[in-house]
C-alpha cells in the first residue's frame, strides 16, 4: 500500500518538479546574461570608452564559429576601437561559463556582441529592438523561455516570447 501511494505521488510530483527545475534554469541563465549586459553598459558609462559582451567558449575570445551561441558563455571586455572583438590591449573585465544545461541562447540577426558606446548607447545594432532568446530544450515546455531586448539607446529589458517569438 505505501508502495502504491509513493508511486501515485512519484507520478504526480516529478512532471511539476520538471518544469520547476526547467524555470528556475532559464531564470538564472536570462538574469547571468542580463546582469552582464549591464555591467557592461555601466562600465562604458564608467569609464567614458566601448565595452563589448561577446560570446565566447573559452573565455578568452570571442565565438568566430557558431557566434551566435551565447548559452556557450559569454565575456565582457573592454574595447576601445568598438570591433566586438579582444584585441592586445583589451582587458577582459568579467567572464560567464557556459550554461549547466541544454537551453540555448540565440540573438536575433545572428549577433554574437554588443558594444556599448561611452554615452551608454548599444552601438551598430542591427534592428532596434534586438532579442536574445534563452529558451528551453527542443521539444520542452516553451512557456518558460524569456526574451532579453537591447534598444539602440542601450535599454535592457526581459519579457516573455509572444507566441514563442521574441519581438
């Protein structure tokens, strides 16, 4: 009889606990990327030159394949000629590893930085808004998935996806 109690419960509890974990996951990977866009914006604020966020595997240089992989972790450097690129003289001001799970993190326009100018502004975007979408694995739940959006006036802000696109 407990047998079959604990098995019921089992059944009820592990696919909610699934999407806890799954939520939790993409909240910690949209807050570390968002947190890091920040910083950088307030250190080009800070210290009146560009900082760049890019993607990167090894935290050293920017992704130069599959750049648009940012769940592959991600630097911020300094970047005083604004190419989104470490370059000598660049200093690598924070590092983030990549992400523990699968969920993947993908900009739009394939971006694989962001610069931020002296004033503050996300310099040489694309599109404005731009979206950085962290969304769960293939085939999962898709409501947890969150949007980061890069204004050209280097506003940033989370939402969630409307009809799981960021836009």
């Amino acid at each position: 009889m407990v047998i079959a109690i604990a098995s019921i419960l089992l059944i009820v509890a592990v696919p909610s606990f699934t999407t806890t974990i799954t939520r939790n996951r993409i909240a910690s990977e949209v807050n570390d990327l968002f947190s890091a866009l920040q910083f950088a914006r307030s250190e080009a604020l800070k210290q009146g030159a560009p900082v760049s966020v890019c993607a990167s595997r090894d935290q050293v240089t920017c992704n130069t394949t599959n750049v648009n992989a940012w769940q592959g972790g991600f630097i911020v450097f300094t970047d005083p000629n604004g190419n989104a690129v470490v370059d000598t003289g660049d200093v690598i001001l924070r590092k983030w590893p990549a992400y523990a799970g699968s969920e993947t993190a993908v900009a739009s326009n394939s971006l694989g930085a962001f610069t931020f100018n002296r004033q503050g502004f996300a310099a040489g975007l694309p599109a404005n808004p731009v979206s950085v979408a962290v969304s769960a694995v293939t085939g999962a739940d898709t409501t947890n998935n969150r949007c980061i959006m890069i204004s050209l006036a280097g506003r940033i802000q989370t939402k969630m996806p409307t009809a799981g696109v960021c836009t």
